[in-house]
C-alpha cells in the first residue's frame, strides 16, 4: 500500500473533490483503506474523480453532487454518508471559487456567489457535520484556506483573500469551542499548486512570473499538499488544534 497511514474504517467526506487537491486526496485516502465521499457540484469532474478513486479504493467510495451553499444539499450530504457508512469520521472543506477582479470591478453579485460558496459553505459543511460529530463523541476536521488567507493573493482577487482569511477565524473558533467534545479543527494553507484552478486563470507566463516568487522555485504538486492533509486527519497529529499549517514553498513565512 503505497501510503503513509492506514484509515480503514473511517469515513471521510472531501468537498470539492472534482479536481486538483481535493481529487488527490481522495486518491490516497481512498488507498489506504477509508470510506470516502467525494463532494461537488461540478457533475462531468465529479464522476471522472470517483471513477479514479474506485479504482484505487478499499472501500467503494460514495460520489454526492452538491452545492456547499445550499443548506439541503449539504443535509443530505450528511444523510447519504451516514445511511452509507454510520458515522463521519473526518470532514475536509475544500469547496472554493476564485474570481481575479480588480477591487474597484467587483459586483456585488460576484462578491456574494464567492461568499456563499467560500464562507457561507464551509460553514454550512462544518456545522452540520459537527452535528454529527457531537453525537458521536468527536472527529476531525481540515478546512482548506490558502496562503490567500495568511497573507494576500497572487492569483485571486480581494473576495477570495476575504474568504481565506473567514476560513481561518472560523477554523479557529471551531476548534476551541469543541475541542473539549472531542472535536479537532485545524486550517490548511497551501500555496500555488498545479492544479486546473491555477491553469484556469494563469497564462503560462504569469504562473513562470509567480513561481519566482517562491523559494523553491516550482509550484506544490496536489499530490504534495494532500498529504499534508492526511497527516494532519492522522493519528500522527492528535495534539494539533486551531492550527494553520502552510504549505507554500517558502513563498510567506509566519
């Protein structure tokens, strides 16, 4: 098993698990033996992630299409995953979009549907499965945040640094409100990755301009950043809580 931990057993829900990151991780969750349940609203990706992730699984993996900020997606979410596997375990909250407008040509529509996905969803994710969580006696959970929300962004633009910065107070907020109920929370922040959302938005030369800017000189492989996920999931870092854990190369140093 070409893995790091062993997660047989535990049930693991990944939102914005299409692509990129997210797609990673359930890769190698999937590997080492956990029950995962794939999120996303893109339907085409979804089902091309799932398929990779079967292939590799222990455990048949469960693919739900979904909207983060809809709140009855997101119940049913939490249904399908406990009619299938009983419990949650682990919560990954990835699910983002990114816009690259210039502060002064923001709209308010575009400034909502990045808050409603970026903010309102994770929240919705978190609150619900924390729900969950409680009835069971704990679990563990990862929001994705970014380098975005530690500092500013080199790619997206002032809605999308808000959302990450939201992502890590939120975090924070969660892990010392529950971590005596057995509830651990901690925020990741990774840097450029080469990942669809990356190529979406950078021409060539732009991702060459922005790789200068980190010192090791290359973006993060998705595959790189989900494991750093995993560990964080892991028994391995049962005394992590209300952590940011950057992941950026050497590009901002906290």
């Amino acid at each position: 098993m070409d893995c790091y931990w062993d997660y047989t057993g535990k049930s693991i829900i990944v939102t914005g698990a299409a692509s990129g990151i997210g797609a990673e991780l359930c890769q190698l969750l999937a590997r080492s033996g956990a029950g995962v349940v794939l999120v996303d609203r893109d339907k085409a990706r979804l089902a091309t992630a799932t398929s990779a992730c079967a292939k590799l699984a222990i455990t048949e993996p469960l693919a739900i299409l979904a909207d983060v900020s809809d709140e009855q997606d997101i119940q049913r979410m939490v249904e399908a995953t406990m009619a299938r596997f009983g419990k949650i375990d682990c919560l990954v909250a990835g699910a983002a979009i990114l816009y690259r407008t210039k502060f002064l040509d923001i709209s308010l529509d575009e400034w909502d549907e990045v808050m409603a996905t970026n903010v309102r969803g994770l929240m919705l994710c978190n609150q619900l499965v924390i729900a969950q969580m409680l009835k069971q006696g704990g679990g563990r959970i990862v929001n994705i945040a970014s380098v975005a929300g530690r500092s500013m962004s080199l790619i997206g633009g002032a809605g999308y640094a808000t959302a990450k910065h939201a992502v890590v107070g939120m975090t924070r907020h969660i892990a010392r409100e529950f971590c005596q109920q057995g509830i651990r929370a901690n925020a990741f922040c990774p840097g450029a990755t080469n990942t669809p959302m990356i190529h979406d938005h950078l021409t060539a030369e732009q991702v060459g301009a922005l790789q200068q800017n980190i010192l090791l000189g290359r973006l993060a492989e998705a595959d790189e950043q989900a494991r750093v996920i995993a560990y964080m999931l892991s028994d391995a870092a049962t005394y992590l809580n209300g952590a940011c854990i950057d992941s950026n190369g050497g590009s901002v140093m906290l």
